[in-house]
C-alpha cells in the first residue's frame, strides 16, 4: 500500500471512531522495499501518525535488524506510537539460530533491545521463543535462558518446536517431545518471572488507558499504551481513553483507579 493510500485509509477509520490501528502483515519489516524509492516501515509509521491524531498506532512483529538508531531516533518523535515492540527472537542461542536460518545473531537482537530502551521510556519489549529446535543441546538451551533473562522482556510467548513437512528442519535430527515440553517449561518459567517484574514496575505510574470489554467480574478491561492488561471497577467506559493510576497486580493484570 501507498504512503498516501496508508495515510487516507488511517484519515478515514480515525474520522469513523475507531481509536488504534494495528500495522500487521507477513513481514511488516520489509514494507517500501518494493517501491525502489528508499522508503521504509518509519516513513509509514511517520505517515500514519500524522494522519492518525489521538488514534493508537501499534506494531506488529518485526525482525530485529530494522531497529536501527534511526528508526529509534524518528520513531520517539511520534507520540501516537505505542512504545510496546514486538521481536522476533526463536533462541537466544547463535548456533541455534544457525541452523534456524536466521539472518541475525543474539548480539543483534540486544543492539536493537538496548536502542528501544534507550529512546523509549518504560518500553515494552516482547518476543517468541521455540524450544527443542533439533539438534538444541542441553549447553544450547542454558545459552538460551541465559540470554532471555540479559533482555528482560515484558512478555513471551514461548511454544515447543513442532515439526512443519517439508521443512529443512524436518530433515534434521528431532529431539523427544518429552525433552521440548519440559524446556518451553523452564523457559515459561523464566518468562513469568521477567513478565511480572515488567508489571511490577508498572506499579504506581499512570496510563491512559483504551478501554475495550467488561470482564466476568463486571470490571471494565482495556490496555495501556506498552500492551499490558488494565482492569478499573467503573463501568461504561468502552472505546474511552482514560488515565489510570496502577495500584497493584491482579494475576496478569495491572488494577487501577481512574485519575
């Protein structure tokens, strides 16, 4: 799509009411590289926000080796853009990710980490994990945990490799499904422990809130702009944005009182 187009599709679902849009694709990473004219995924992001107003822009998963200090340094500027980044991880481990085919190494992904954290205050920082890829020694996976733990995400979602027909991978020497599903355990393990730290943090400061539904409980539920889970006892407020003191940590939700 068009820089223009882009830029009056946002004009059009700001002027109908909605208040976020999520950028999504395949690989949203690559976007401009078709056009040939050097535009890139900051020259979008800078288009849609101005067209966007008080409309939420929110990224969907990138490949670390688009989060140069530029895009950081561009990306700060625009106050509509949700400071919760999305990247691709799969193992915190270089030979792993080898023989993934990845086309980026650990010491990358923690450049692009540390840039994010370095232009964006409180950012969230997420990620998704594969355990048991083959050929994952014990030595391997330890690199791993080792390595999610340095970065310190917000949140993971982690899952056991599954074999997909056809694949290199599939060719390769699997490991038991006992041994993956006890790894994407310990790494959960490890995930929970960093994701409530983030929340903990997260406590005391205030948010504004875009509320959405109504929990079972009758509290009315949305997200803060890193993504996290807000619950606030006061109904009617869906599609509002409010502010939101944090006073605490309800599971894996942050609890609140409108300010």
């Amino acid at each position: 799509v068009p820089l223009a187009v882009a830029g009056e599709q946002t004009e059009k679902l700001r002027q109908e009411g909605y208040r976020g849009i999520v950028v999504t694709g395949i690989e949203i990473s690559s976007y401009g590289r078709d056009f040939g004219d050097g535009t890139t995924l900051i020259d979008l992001l800078e288009k849609l926000s101005e067209a966007a107003g008080e409309m939420r822009i929110r990224l969907g998963s990138l490949e670390p080796r688009t989060i140069p200090e530029e895009f950081c340094r561009r990306a700060a500027k625009l106050k509509n853009l949700c400071p919760h980044f999305h990247l691709s991880l799969q193992s915190g481990c270089d030979e792993t990710l080898k023989r993934m085919n990845r086309r980026y190494d650990t010491a990358r992904f923690y450049e692009s980490v540390e840039l994010l954290r370095a232009y964006f205050d409180g950012v969230a920082v997420t990620t998704d994990l594969i355990t048991g890829f083959p050929g994952e020694t014990e030595e391997e996976f330890g690199k791993t945990l080792d390595f999610i733990r340095k970065c310190g995400f917000a949140a993971m979602h982690v899952f056991p490799y599954s074999v997909r027909p056809g694949t290199k991978a599939a060719a390769m020497e699997q490991l038991t499904a006992a041994v993956k599903e006890e790894r994407a355990a310990r790494a959960s393990a490890v995930a929970a422990a960093m994701h409530r730290a983030y929340l903990e943090g997260c406590v005391g400061k205030v948010f504004p809130v875009l509320f959405e539904q109504t929990d079972e409980r009758g509290r009315t539920c949305g997200h803060a702009p890193n993504y996290m889970d807000v619950a606030v006892e006061e109904t009617d407020l869906h599609n509002q944005i409010r502010n939101v003191k944090i006073t605490g940590i309800n599971g894996d939700i942050l609890v609140g009182r409108l300010t």
